[in-house]
C-alpha cells in the first residue's frame, strides 16, 4: 500500500533528492543550531511560560529559515519527512493506514495546527488556552471529516487518541475485541460531554452540579466494568490516561489534561 511504501521510506530517512547538495548542507547546519538552542532551552528542568514562549519562538525562527532556502513544494516535502508533526503521525497512523493523499491531508491540517496550538513536554496551559486549543482542535477536525469522509474520519479519530489507545491495549491484554474498545470509547467521549455542559451551567448550585458529576464518574465506572470486567477496569484506571480522564469526570473542576502534539527537539540533518 502507499502507507507501507511511506513507511518504509520513513525508516530509510525520506531521500531528499528534490533538495540541490549545496541547500541540503545548509539545512544540515540550520538543524544543529536549533537543535542546540533548543535542547539548552530544555536543559534547565521543567519548563515555565517564558521558556515555552522561547521554544515557540525558536520554532517559528526555524520555520522561517527553512523556508527562505526552498520552494513551497520543496518546503512541503522537507516538511513531510523531517517535520516533528510529520513524526508524530508516522506513529500515531500506525493503525489508521492511511493513503498518501490521506496522509497529506492530515499532515497539514495537523501541521497548522501544532504551529498554532502545540503543546511543550514539561509546561502546563491556562484554563483559557486549553479552551482556545479545544476548539481550534475541534475546527481541525470538523475540516479533516469533510476531507476523509465519516468512516474514515471515526477510525483516525480513535487511532490518533491517546485515550482509545489505552483502552485498546487493556482491551486485548483481557481477550477483548475491537468493538468493546469501541463502545467505551464512544461512552468516554458522551460522558465527558455531558459532565462539561453541567459544568457550565451556572444556573444549577455548585454543590449540585458536583453531585451530578460524580454520578457520571459513577454510572460510567460501572459501565466500564461491565464491559471490560473488573480486571480490565481496574487496569484502566491504573493507567494514567484512563486514571485521567475517569476521575475528571466527577469534579466540577477539572484537572487540565493537555496530551503533547510535538516533539520540541527537530528531526536532525537532512538525509542523503
């Protein structure tokens, strides 16, 4: 398939035989210089605002290098073998096995989006960005299911999350199919709807609003072990990811869960 070719030209290092010799050196020396800046940015522990605004604007400055040295097309190119967002999905898509046009339409979508809204390894957001990324989240989405078709959309929304992934794993490592993974999944996604529209709803007293949720937390709960048994949720909720969300479901303010979407260290020179 075209995924597996892209695979397998992944794992090679992408040939950059569209890029002149001389261009490929500077690209080389423009990647070790951000690379160092960056990886002394991160060196001094957890990050704060200032060294993620930092980050952000060694990222953009890279950016604009890269892209003072190619064309558009060749620029594009570069990107969808040597970007961070291009590596992560090589990952994340695993199980998706998307096309090549599939790939690109996700890799740009993506790729705008991590530009705009990625988050750093290691710093923490504001309740207002965590909005302001959700629905800047939810925008990317709503382009790439009129893109990929509704079938098509569902399955990259469940194998890009890590979420389903972790229900996935715990799901087979209990002898459990796919639609199991599926349907706990989808209660997820319904059960963390209606606990943020209680959590809105200024017009219900906080102290019932809080019982609401933890009626969720426990009507979901329960849910779960119905399907995966008690073993399978309880690994669930051992698990960060399931931990995570499960628990945030009964408070009325929840812990900011903000998953990573790009490597903040770039990919290296470029290949031969």
């Amino acid at each position: 398939s075209a995924y597996s070719r892209a695979q397998s030209k992944a794992k090679s290092g992408y040939t950059m035989d569209f890029i002149p010799e001389e261009t490929k050196a500077e690209l080389n020396s423009v990647e070790q210089e951000f690379g160092s800046k960056l990886l002394k940015t991160m060196a001094a522990g957890t990050s704060d605002a200032e060294d993620r605004n930092e980050i952000f604007r060694l990222r953009e400055e890279r950016e604009d290098r890269i892209a003072s040295m190619l064309t558009p097309d060749q620029k594009l190119e570069y990107d969808l073998r040597k970007s961070p967002t291009a590596a992560n999905l090589r990952l994340q898509l695993d199980g998706f096995k998307p096309s090549e046009d599939e790939f690109r339409d996700i890799f740009q979508a993506r790729k705008q989006f991590d530009d705009q809204h990625g988050t750093v390894p290691g710093t923490t957001i504001s309740v207002a960005e965590a909005e302001e990324r959700r629905l800047a989240e939810q925008s990317m989405n709503a382009g790439l299911q009129n893109t990929l078709g509704e079938e098509r959309f569902q399955d990259y929304m469940r194998q890009t999350d890590y979420d389903y992934k972790s229900i996935a794993k715990v799901a087979e490592r209990q002898g459990l199919n796919n639609t199991v993974s599926a349907q706990v999944y989808q209660m997820k996604n319904e059960a963390e709807e209606l606990a943020r529209s209680i959590r809105m709803d200024g017009g219900i007293p906080v102290n019932e609003r809080q019982q609401q949720l933890q009626q969720i937390y426990g009507e979901t709960s329960r849910s779960i072990e119905t399907l995966m048994g008690q073993q399978g949720a309880a690994s669930l909720r051992a698990q960060g990811g399931g931990r995570n969300w499960l628990n945030n479901l009964g408070r009325v303010n929840p812990y900011t869960i903000t998953k990573p979407t790009f490597q903040v260290i770039t990919s290296g020179a470029p290949s031969p």
